[in-house]
C-alpha cells in the first residue's frame, strides 16, 4: 500500500492507532496492506467500524502473522469477540503457525486459545491467596526482595486465560496487606552479579555434561523441537513439508542432530571452540549426536594435515563425532541434484568470468533465461568450457543474486582422485549435506544469515527435508588475527615459526601454549550463546586457565636468572639432604615430591640486591630470607664478585627457622637442578586491534610486538619434572605456569655437588613455553 493513498490514515487512526503510529504503519507497505484488508473484513463482519479494543487485536495480527492466508480465520475471531485478550491472540497465532496445512480443526484451535472460557475476579483473588499462603514464611523473610514472578507464574498456572495486568494487581494488593509499605531496607538495590560468575551447581551440572555450554545450549537456545521446523522464522512451507517432516522424523525417531563443518584448508582458532562447543554441546545437552563434517570442496586449499589437526583438536576439546563424514561422500548425489535444478528450471550455466560476478552488484547474467535443454547439455561437458558455472536462479538476503552452484576446477581430489574436476560450492553443498544426514539444527555464525533464505529454498526447489538454520553471534578477540591468510602471511615473514605458534590465537597454539581444554570450553560457556557478535580481551580467557590450573598444575620451583648461593655452615656438609615439597600447599592430600638440597643452591637474581631501595624485603646484607619448604633462613656473609665487578656468588649461613627472628620474606631456590630452555611469550600485537586501519594504518605486519617472545636457555628447574611428557602442565612458584613443549627431545642436569649446572649430551634441551602473561600467582 502506498504510504498516499487516500483515506488510509484516517482508516488506522480510526481503530485506535495514534496519528504517528499511523504514519509509522504507512512506511511499513507489507504491513500497511495487511492491515487494511484485516480491518476492511472486520467491518464487513461488524458491520459498523471497529473500537478501539478489536482494533489494537488488528493491529496485532496484522504486525505479526507470518502466512497472510490465516488472516481472514484471525480476524473472524476477533470480531466476534471469540478472541478478546492479547494472551489469547498469542495462542491463536502460535496455533496457526504450528498448523500450517488447512484445514484448521475449529474445534481444537477454540480449546487450546480459550475462547468461550471467562475468569472472574473471585477466581483470581483466590489463586493469588492459595499462592501467597504457600509462600508465606519466605515472603516474611524475606519481604519484597522476594521474587513476585512466581506468585504471579502460580496463579497463571491455575487460570491460564486469566488477564496478566489484573493477576498483577491482585498480587500487589495482597503482599501489600502482608507486608505493609516498603521500609528503606526494601529499597536498597542488590549487588549485580558478574557474568563470569558460575557458582558450586553450575560447576556441578557442568561435570555431569562435559561442560558448561551444555548448561546454556539446554536452557537459553531459542531452537525448535525436531520435526517443528515449520515454526521457525522465515521457514518455507510447501505442500510437501509435512510429509518430508514426517519421514524425517521416523528417520531419527525425534532425536537432536548437529554438525560441525569446518573447511579443511587451515588449523581452527579460538572462533571455532565455540563453534565446536556449541554444536557439540546443543546435541549432547539434547541428547542428541553430532557430527564432524569436513567441507572438502576446494581441493587446491586442502591437505591432510588439516583434517587431521581438526579431528585432533575437536577430540581435545572432549568430544567424539557420531560420525566423521565428508561433503565429498555425497559428490554423486549433489551432482545429480544439480542436474534435477537444470530441469526444474532453477539453475543455468553461465559462461561470466569470475571477475565479472564478484561483488554485490555484478552485472546480471545474459545466459539466465538459456534454454533448460542447453544448460543440461553444457553442464554435461561444464569440464571443457573453462570459466563457465552453474548458477541457481535466486537473489540472496545481502542482495546478491545467482549464487554459484558449481565451478571447474582442475586439481585432483584428496579422496576422489581425478573423479570429477566440477566442484560444487558452499552455498550449494552445505544445505543439502544437511538434508542428506537429516540435521535438525544448522547452527551456524551470524554472517551466515544473509544465506538462510538460499538455504531453505535449495530444499525446497529440489523438493527434499529442509533442516532449520539458527544463527549465533561469532567469539572474536582483541590483540590478534585469526584469518587463515593472515596467519599464512605472520608465518611467511617469520613473526611467528607456524600455525602452532604459542603467541597465536589457533587451537593448536593455545594447546602449546598450556591452555587446558576445559578452560577453553568453559570460557565459550561464559561468553555464552548470543546473537550479537562477541569480542573479548584475551585476559578473559586467562582467568578461565588460571582457574584450571590452579586445581591441576603441581607446583615445583625453579630459577629464570640464576645467582649462586653457598651456605658455608650447611647442616650436613658430606651429605645431600631431601626436602618433602607439597605438588599443592594448599592441598597437601594431593601429594608430595622430593628436592635436593645441598650446600650450593641457586635463587633468582632478582631475589638479591647489594643496596635495597625502600620497601624491598628479599634478601639484602643485613636482611636475612627464608628458603621455601626448607625450614632455614639464610643471611649474607660475603658477595663474591668477577673481574667486572658484577656480582657471581653469595656466600651466607643458615639457621633455624625457630631460633632465627621472622623474615621479611620467603624465596624459592634450587639445588641439583636440571637445565632447561624457557620460552616467555607477551601479546604478539602492540594494538586491540591490529587489523584497523583506524588503529594500525600500516597494517597488521607492522603491529607485531618485537618482545612477544623470549628465550632463556640457561633456565633451572627442580629434577622432580624430569621425564615430564610434553604438554605437562607446572606452577613455577612465585613465576607463573608453564607447559613441557612438544618439541622436547632430551634433558639438562647438574653436574657434582658444588660445581655450575652442567649438561648430560642429548639431542636438544627440555623445552618450557611460559603461557603469557602469567608471570604473577
């Protein structure tokens, strides 16, 4: 309807509408001519116009039926008055959504929107007292910090077609009575929660589910039940829906289904956890299964080292595919649909070169209304007419019209070898790969949403089961780049040695960094499953490991900078002695390990200063220490220093802990320690956002951080980490945590008692990769 055409503001503010909410409307020309025709046929039922009551309902179903063809079934009940509350509209269009094949069984549609049942005043007063009598002791307790929604939740339980403003009133009338006006304890706010706070049960439940995503795909994914596709946003019914539902459902007997598709051309990042997580998490939560499918559609981008990576990190994150499948396991079946496309007269070959339809706003195709005999011809021989496509015959929700369906490409295939040199794309392949497993939930990122409709029509124009898509905002996070390209060129110029590097934000890398798998899922879980696009400081994920770690990584000691330290007056000179270390002070039930202790140990440079500023409390002439787990404290007796005046050695006499005066402070130490190699990473960017021209206008290249990375090869640790596999896990007192590398191959010891650590011959050193910025405990 146009927004000036005669009468039509008169005819909405005629019902009720004000005159800006009438002109509103007017912009709306969907709704506009919805409206009109749902008033037109109110009036010729009425025979009068509407007032203002029927009118509001109008509105209503005019602004919110999604199939026009129930309009004149709604509107025929509201103006009859069968259909008079808002919460009895709201079932009626809930009803004809759910009913989408006619005829609708009148009978039926009156029982479930309550039409002809009245509830009076009496009834309402005597549901609300029955309510606030069963919480009556709480209610006194606490007062009206008490949640009014479950007295109001209760009684609309009893009288389901009751008004919600006046069971409202009811109950405010009543607790008022109770409890008098509210005094100035009652106004007081209550402290906010933080979003990152999950209490016991929510630890609890999660165990019980593999994790916490499981708690919020249960409970706060706004899906449909499988085999209610028909009920989603936007789904397309036919005339065959119903019965393709039906064998569907007698297909996976109602049983929830997922799949994470990734494209096997680059290792998953830190985006793809919650991907992974979310499907994985919505099917468990279901008790559903998932499945892992490769999109292996692009053979000049795909390697196998990719799809084993992925397989590897989906199994590390703790679960276990139903099934691993590849969308070129069904290659026969999508062909053969594109050629039922041809027929249908859905698709066509295009001989446009890839230049010519990139973009939004490519120029229309000559070939489109081509003959379907000629476009079946040609596809037949697509392999020999080098840049032609088959292009379906749809504009998408972004405005981008005539999606590809397949293209040629002459590279072999990592599983069907030389088969096929057509390739479909993903807009062709993905919904029907879907149809094919019987997915009941595509859940997939928001930019995937401009693709929903080409999705649900593809099924349908091929006439098979049409699985529901639901969208969820994408995990980004700031200080770091996870476009595969991007990552290609960070290895190309040497920034960082590869895809597993521990200053990138890939799975791979996080795993060599030390980022336990349940850290990582339970930070998706906390970020939660929104629409909205979500990016997050990366401190946010550090927060998660750090509380991992502290349950699981033992803590054993080691030196960065080592600084001799002789103890003249050792308590048994000819002898080593073995101190009992607790693997968690906090926790001595979980056990102990052994440490040497000898004459000649060695503390952190840092540890010592020959002048102390103000404030310092380690040890200083004149300012004894306790050694940690010993028992002792020690104090200097003399500094030895080199030709460079530097100092190289302390000597200095121990004593007692009980006879000596309290220190200041207490270090940690080693004594017979291993060599190893210790690698401290920082943010690989200087900037939140390194890929913002706004921010980096050079580029992300010239944002990398030259201190990212730091190698000490001298390091000391204690020998109880001797034989440590890689990815283990440490707590280096008063240090931070730190992970064995992967790329271990031998060990560094000390050698006789009093001399400099030295090495044991081995290919190469253990190798520590500090996780970031961990460095305080």
């Amino acid at each position: 309807m146009a927004a000036d055409e005669p009468g039509a503001l008169e005819l909405f503010v005629s019902i009720g509408l004000s005159e800006s909410k009438a002109r509103e409307t007017l912009r709306n020309q969907a709704l506009s001519a919805l409206l009109r025709e749902a008033i037109v046929q109110a009036q010729e039922i009425l025979g009068s116009a509407a007032d203002k009551t029927v009118g509001t309902l109008l509105y209503n179903v005019a602004s919110r039926l999604k199939d026009p063809k129930h309009l004149g079934f709604l509107v025929e009940y509201i103006a009859t008055k069968k259909i008079v509350t808002d919460l009895q509209l709201n079932a009626a269009l809930e009803y004809v959504k759910s009913h989408p094949v006619e005829p609708i069984d009148a009978a039926d549609f009156a029982r479930e929107c309550g039409v002809g049942v009245i509830v009076t005043p009496e009834q309402i007063e005597e549901a609300v007292e029955a309510s606030i009598s069963k919480h009556r002791a709480q209610l006194l307790s606490e007062r009206y910090r008490f949640n009014m929604g479950l007295l109001m939740g209760e009684a609309r339980s009893k009288l389901k077609w009751a008004d919600g403003k006046i069971i409202k009133n009811e109950v405010d009338l009543q607790v008022l009575h109770l409890l008098g006006p509210k005094t100035e304890a009652d106004l007081e706010k209550k402290s906010k929660v933080s979003r990152f706070d999950f209490n016991a049960e929510d630890y609890s439940a999660a165990t019980a589910c593999s994790s916490l995503i499981c708690i919020l795909c249960a409970d706060h994914v706004p899906c449909t039940f499988p085999g209610e596709n028909y009920k989603t946003e936007g789904y397309v019914v036919t005339p065959n829906t119903m019965n393709l539902l039906k064998q569907h459902l007698e297909i996976t007997g109602g049983q929830v289904r997922t799949r994470f598709p990734p494209e096997p051309n680059g290792i998953l990042h830190i985006g793809h956890a919650k991907a992974i997580n979310f499907n994985f998490g919505f099917a468990k939560a279901n008790g559903g299964i998932c499945f892992l499918r490769y999109d292996d559609t692009n053979p000049e981008k795909e390697e196998e080292k990719y799809f084993t990576a992925i397989r590897d990190i989906v199994e590390w994150l703790g679960y276990t595919p139903y099934a691993v499948t590849h969308a070129s396991d069904y290659f026969d079946q999508l062909y053969t649909w594109a050629v039922d496309l041809i027929r249908r007269g859905h698709a066509y070959v295009c001989h446009q070169k890839v230049e010519e339809i990139k973009g939004h706003n490519p120029p229309p195709s000559p070939w489109r209304d081509r003959p379907v005999e000629e476009s079946l011809l040609l596809f037949e021989v697509l392999p020999f007419h080098g840049e032609a496509t088959l292009r379906m015959k749809l504009v998408m929700e972004d405005g981008k019209m005539d999606p590809v369906a397949y293209r040629i490409k002459y590279t072999p295939h990592h599983r069907t070898g030389d088969k096929w040199c057509i390739y479909p794309t993903y807009d062709y392949t993905h919904c029907l790969c879907d149809s094919i497993e019987n997915i009941t939930h595509s859940l997939c990122t928001k930019e995937f949403q401009a693709r929903r409709s080409s999705y649900f029509w593809l099924c349908n124009a091929l006439d098979v089961y049409c699985p529901v898509q639901w969208e969820y905002g994408r995990l980004n996070l700031l200080y770091t780049v996870v476009s595969k390209r991007k990552i290609i060129r960070l290895v190309d110029s040497g920034a960082v040695r590869d895809w597993d590097d521990p200053r990138l934000f890939t799975l791979t890398a996080l795993r060599r960094r030390g980022f336990p798998a349940e850290a990582i899922n339970n930070f998706c879980a906390r970020v939660g499953v929104t629409v909205a696009q979500c990016t997050m400081e990366p401190h946010m994920l550090e927060a998660c490991v750090r509380e991992v770690l502290n349950e699981q990584a033992p803590r054993v000691m080691a030196v960065l900078e080592p600084l001799c330290v002789t103890i003249v007056n050792f308590p048994a000179p000819h002898k080593i002695l073995e101190i009992d270390v607790p693997n968690f002070p906090a926790d001595e039930t979980k056990g102990f390990h052994k440490v040497p202790f000898q004459p000649t140990i060695y503390i952190e440079q840092s540890d010592f200063r020959e002048v102390p500023e103000k404030g310092y409390k380690r040890l200083a002439p004149g300012q004894p220490v306790g050694l940690r787990h010993t028992g002792y404290v020690i104090a200097i007796q003399s500094i030895i220093k080199d030709t460079n005046g530097r100092v190289k050695e302390l000597e200095v006499t121990c004593t007692k802990s009980e006879a000596a005066e309290k220190p200041k402070a207490f270090i940690h130490w080693v004594s017979n320690p291993l060599v190893c190699e210790v690698r401290q990473y920082e943010r690989l960017f200087l900037h939140k956002n390194p890929e913002d021209p706004a921010e980096v206008p050079q580029g992300f290249l010239s944002d990398v951080n030259p201190n990212s990375l730091s190698v000490i090869e001298e390091a000391l640790v204690d020998r109880s980490v001797c034989g440590a596999k890689p990815f283990t896990k440490f707590q280096f007192e008063r240090l931070g945590y730190f992970s064995v590398d992967p790329d271990s191959t031998g060990a560094k010891v000390s050698s006789q008692k009093g001399q400099k650590p030295g090495r044991v011959p081995s290919p190469s050193p253990v190798q520590m990769a500090r996780k970031g910025k961990f460095s305080c405990t």
